[in-house]
C-alpha cells in the first residue's frame, strides 16, 4: 500500500463492498457500463422564458423520437406514425382526445394497439443503458410490468399471449391510461441522456420560472449562465442595480406577470409611484414591446410609466457601484451629469444630442445621481421581495449549483457569450482583488465572486454582488460580448448613430487558426477533436447566417426561440444533438401552440443541418463519465487486492 491515506480510504470503501463477491460483482457491473454506447447529449441555448417551445423540444427530442419511430415502424402510414408520436409527446391530452372521438369499442382496441407500438419503442431506447439505469427511470408505479415487457426472452414461445396476458390485466384494472402515460414519459427520459442549457432561460418571454420548475426535476442538466441569467442571480442576491434591470427588461417586454404571478412579487408600490410622477408622461420610448400579445391601451400605458420610472432608479444607482469599482471600466455609462437640463441636450464623447423626453421630475439636476425618499422606499420593498422570496431563492440556488460561467464536457468547451479579446487577438484581462486575470483565469474568478456574492446577500455591507452587474454590462465580461450597452441612448436619443453597439473582438477573430488554437489550448480541449458550443448572438441559417463556424469547430446555437425575434428570426430555435455516432444540428420550424399541434397531430418541421460522424462510435470510456467509472474501478481493484492479501478483512456475515 502506497500510503496511510491510501489505506484509509480503502477502508472507507471497504463498509460500501463487504467482501470480495460484493467488489467482484460491482467491478463486473462498472466494466459494462463503461462499455456500453455514449449517452444522447442535448444542447439548447437561449430560451428566454418560452416554456412551450422549450417543453416541446425536451418531448419530443428535438424531432429524434419521430425519426425512432421511422426506423422501427416503417410500415406505418404517416397519419399512423404521427399520432404515435403525440401519444409519446402528449399522453394525457391524446387520451383525452380519443376518449372523445372514438366510442368504446373501439377507443379500447386503440389504446391497446398504441400501448404496444410504446413498449417495442421503449426497449428500442432503452437497448444501450444498463438495467440499473433502466431501474432508476421507470416509474415506480409500474416498474415491475415495464420491466418484464422490456427483458422478456426474445425465444419465449408466444411472445404475442405473454404481451396480451400483462395487457388483459392492465386494461381488467382499468390502468391503460395511467401505464400509458408513464410509458410516454419513460421513452422521452431515455431519449435525452443529459441536457445542457447553454444560457439565458430568463429575458423577454412570458415564462421563466416554469421552465425553472421543469429543469428543476429533470434528471440530468446543467446550465452555463447567460447574462440574463445573471442579472436574475443578481437580483435574488439583492443587487440593487440588477433588481432595476430585471424590471426594465420585464416591463419592456411586457412580461411582468414572471413577476406578479409567477413569484408573487407586489409591483403595486411601483406601479403607483410610477402614475403619481409619471401621470400625464405619454412615455414614448418607454411603451412595452409587446410582440404578438395584444394587450390593454390603460395597462399599456401603466408598463410604460413603470418602465420609465425604473429605468430612471436604474440609471441612479449605477453611479455608486461604478464609482467603487474603478476596474469595471464602465465610467462611460454616468450619463445624467453629462444633461443639460435646461437645453435638453446630452454631450456624450464631445457630441451633442438633442434629447427626445424632458420630463424628469425625480432627477435633481444639480445631484442627478441621488434616489428621493419615494425611490429609496421603492428600491428596499423591491430589495426585501426579490431576497424573500422562496420560489425566485430556490430557483437561483438551483443556478449556482448546477450552472456555472463555463463546462468542459465530454471535451468540448461551453460557454453562453464569448472569450473577452483585445484588438490584437491576446485575451482580455480584469482585476480581481488586486490580482489580474484573463482567459480561462478570468472565467473561474467572475464564477467565483458571483457565488460569494450570492452567499453573503443578505449582507447589506457586501459589494461583491456589483459583479453581477458587471457580468450584465462590463466591456470585458464573458457573458455581454460587446464593448459598452447603450440602454440610455436607446430610449433617449433619436440618432441611432449614438444606439451601435460594438461586439466584442471575440466575434471577429473567432474562426483565426492561431487565435483558435490558443483559445483550446488555454481551457485544455482537443483542437482536433473538440467543439465550442456557446448562443448570446441570434442567428437563422435559412437566411444564411451560419451557425457553425471554425470548419466545424464552433456551434452557435442561438436560433431565436423567443417570439419577440419573429420579425427577425424566421426559425424558432436549434438544437445540438450529440449522440454515440455524430453530433447534428437541427433547426426547429417555429413553435405555435401546443394545442394546436396536438389538434393537427403536426408535429413542428426539424431539419439536420450538419451531421459531424465521428471516426469510431463513442462509448462510455471515451466520456467524462467514464473517466470517473475507470477511476472507480481503479479504486475497486485495489480493495480486491487488499481483500485477497488479507490487508483488509471481509465482513462476512
């Protein structure tokens, strides 16, 4: 034995496996495992709050499940395949949906020929996990039965009586549709071994917190933060600024009900400051993009009011957080000491600007930057309801413990936004505590305050959550990807000149081989064989912009699923898949309603855009997964050999 620690541990394993059948045995298991196919990997980014579309790409897995069903059903008629799918995809309304058009005798015969098309499918998914795996996802409910269906002896002589045996009791006990719907659910968990969500669940769409809910009791799922992310973790930590900024962005988007609805947060106190200062303000620049949601002309004009008037708090405060955090670089952003009050006009880098709106009845010009006693009273309700809220904390832990600033994955590298550069391609840096970092350096340390911010917020004293802020709108934040954010000059200034906003040079250098290839190197992935996977940029490939980028070397996958991009964006989404024999990009026609596909029985058009085979199948040992498994049977054998040279006793019973 190498060392006393060593032997510890040894110990320590030894209570786990008693004896050497109960080592051998789990050696034995890990061995096949390890063997067994890669797991299909799932990668989506910017979903921003569209939990539909979101919800119906996990269903049917991104279109794989229609393709499953065309290998093992070829002969079934489009009509025939289709309403399979939606019977795997939406079990409980399809039941609904037949009970109703079909009368009795027939609707039985009809869920039991769906029940067994769904069992031959499941042991098709199910046919490269173990039976420990398969154990863990079946429903209790129904374990037994799904199992025999799954494992029974492809030479049992009537294979056909022994389905109809277990389905006689099934439907004699009046559980076809419970099984049904557990069927459906089993196939679509296997589909997707993990998933990983490439950043922003939070921004302009209507439901956030219900794709939090959802992602909260997936089985396997990590996140790389997006800078919306951020500015939600920022506001559950009780950043000030990062509170306004969600409140903009709500109100600008007219999703405030995420707030009033979905996490019960009382905008009222907002609301009716908003109509005592801003009452006759028509609020122009202020009124909500509403997209295709048709909305009231009064609570139109109210979102405005309250827009403006947190926009107006956001701006305020601001100025303390960049004035304690010289490093930011984000001087450039103190636009309310650059008016002329009396001219209406603006001097911003030695221009002038005529400003569109004059009416700023809480801005004391000679200390623009001060919060009245009402906005102060707002800011602290507003503070108290985002730190105590239950959901919205349970929501963001769940961020931090399962997201981070980047992944390396199965020897790909993901990110959401982008890797700060200079002009000349070198790594953009930031201090941090009087230490300089960059590159990978510059990920792990923002990941790093982000969370001690988190932890310490209900520390009034603690500046550490003004990272978040950064992360929001720094010019060398990984997660902004441009070099300063014109919130201000949008809503005030007509002069679009004064809008653009420049992207970082991380989007102009990207496809450059040395620069590339230094971008591997620093974050220790494989220029041969690994891939960037990252979204932040919307962009449609039926137009012809190109998501895959670097000769295949980088996947951009942000395919515009929120519907405020409809006018730009004529698709609603991609999806990266990686599987044991090639990773695909497929991009999703536009999501409508659910109802409506399951009506139509139609599902949403999935076009492969990119199939990168790989040169061998991937199996287990080739995966992060698998290095662990190897390090676990490393360990295993080594308690073997102390069991068998009596350095550690058996326990037997």
């Amino acid at each position: 034995m190498e060392n006393t620690y060593e032997l510890k541990y040894l110990n320590l394993l030894a209570k786990e496996y008693k004896t050497v059948q109960e080592v051998s045995t789990e050696l034995i298991n890990l061995t096949a495992i390890l063997n067994l196919p890669k797991g299909t990997e799932h990668f989506i980014s910017d979903i921003h709050g569209e939990y539909e579309t979101f919800n119906h790409f996990l269903k049917n897995g991104s279109g794989v499940i229609r393709g499953k069903i065309d290998i093992i059903y070829p002969n079934l008629s489009v009509t025939e395949k289709n309403t399979l799918a939606f019977f795997i995809y939406y079990p409980k309304q399809m039941v609904i949906k037949y009970k109703e058009k079909l009368d009795n005798e027939a609707y039985l015969p009809f869920i039991r020929e769906q029940l067994i098309h769904l069992i031959e499918i499941s042991k098709y998914v199910s046919q490269k996990y173990t039976k420990s795996k398969i154990r863990k996802s079946l429903p209790k409910s129904f374990a037994y039965i799904i199992q025999e269906l799954l494992y029974e002896s492809s030479s049992m002589v009537d294979k056909k009586a022994y389905y109809n045996a277990i389905l006689d009791a099934i439907f004699n006990t009046k559980r076809e549709r419970s099984f049904l719907i557990e069927l459906s659910y089993f196939i679509q968990r296997l589909t997707i071994d993990r998933l990983h969500i490439v950043g922003d669940i939070f921004d302009r769409g209507p439901n956030a917190h219900l794709v939090l809910n959802k992602i909260l009791k997936y089985h396997s799922v990590d996140i790389e933060w997006g800078n919306h992310d951020v500015l939600w973790m920022g506001a559950a930590s009780g950043s000030e600024v990062s509170i306004c900024n969600v409140l903009r962005i709500s109100s600008r988007y007219n999703t405030l009900d995420t707030l009033e609805e979905g996490y019960g947060i009382n905008l009222l106190p907002l609301a009716t400051f908003a109509n005592k200062f801003y009452g006759d303000d028509p609020c122009i620049s202020f009124l909500p993009k509403n997209g295709t949601l048709k909305i009231d002309k009064d609570k139109e004009l109210l979102v405005a009011k309250m827009h403006k008037a947190i926009s107006i708090m956001q701006f305020k405060l601001e100025h303390k957080v960049i004035k304690r955090n010289p490093h930011f670089n984000l001087e450039n952003r103190l636009l309310l000491d650059k008016i002329d009050y009396k001219d209406n006009t603006i001097t911003i880098h030695n221009k002038i600007y005529k400003l569109n709106d004059n009416n700023f009845p809480t801005i004391n010009p000679s200390s623009p930057y001060e919060l009245t006693k009402e906005e102060s009273d707002i800011i602290h309700h507003l503070r108290e309801a985002f730190l105590n809220n239950d959901l919205l904390q349970t929501h963001v832990k769940f961020l931090f413990q399962n997201g981070a600033m980047h992944l390396k994955y199965n020897n790909n590298l993901l990110f959401h936004g982008c890797i700060p550069l200079n002009d000349d391609g070198t790594f953009s840096s930031l201090i941090i505590n009087n230490e300089e970092y960059q590159g990978k350096s510059l990920f792990d340390n923002l990941d790093k305050m982000a969370r001690v911010g988190y932890l310490n917020r209900y520390n009034k004293t603690n500046i550490d959550k003004d990272y978040f802020v950064f992360l929001w709108q720094g010019g060398n934040s990984p997660l902004f990807g441009k070099k300063a954010m014109k919130t201000f000059e949008r809503y005030f200034i007509d002069d679009k000149t004064s809008h653009k906003e420049e992207k970082n040079n991380y989007f102009l250098l990207r496809e450059d081989e040395t620069i590339l290839k230094m971008i591997y190197k620093e974050f220790g992935i494989d220029y041969n064989t690994s891939k960037i996977i990252n979204g932040h940029v919307p962009n449609d490939i039926s137009v012809g912009d190109r998501p895959i980028l670097a000769g295949g070397r980088i996947y951009a996958i942000d395919g515009g699923m929120s519907k405020q991009y409809m006018a730009k964006i004529s698709i609603g989404g991609y999806t990266l898949v990686s599987d044991s024999y090639m990773i695909s990009l497929i991009s999703h026609e536009r999501f409508t309603s659910k109802n409506k596909l399951i009506d139509q029985e139609r599902d949403i058009i999935s076009i492969k855009h990119s199939r990168d085979m790989n040169l061998d199948r991937e199996y287990m040992y080739n995966t992060d997964k698998g290095v662990v498994l190897q390090e676990n049977i490393n360990d295993l054998y080594k308690l073997l050999g102390a069991y068998r040279t009596g350095l550690i006793k058996e326990k037997l019973k």
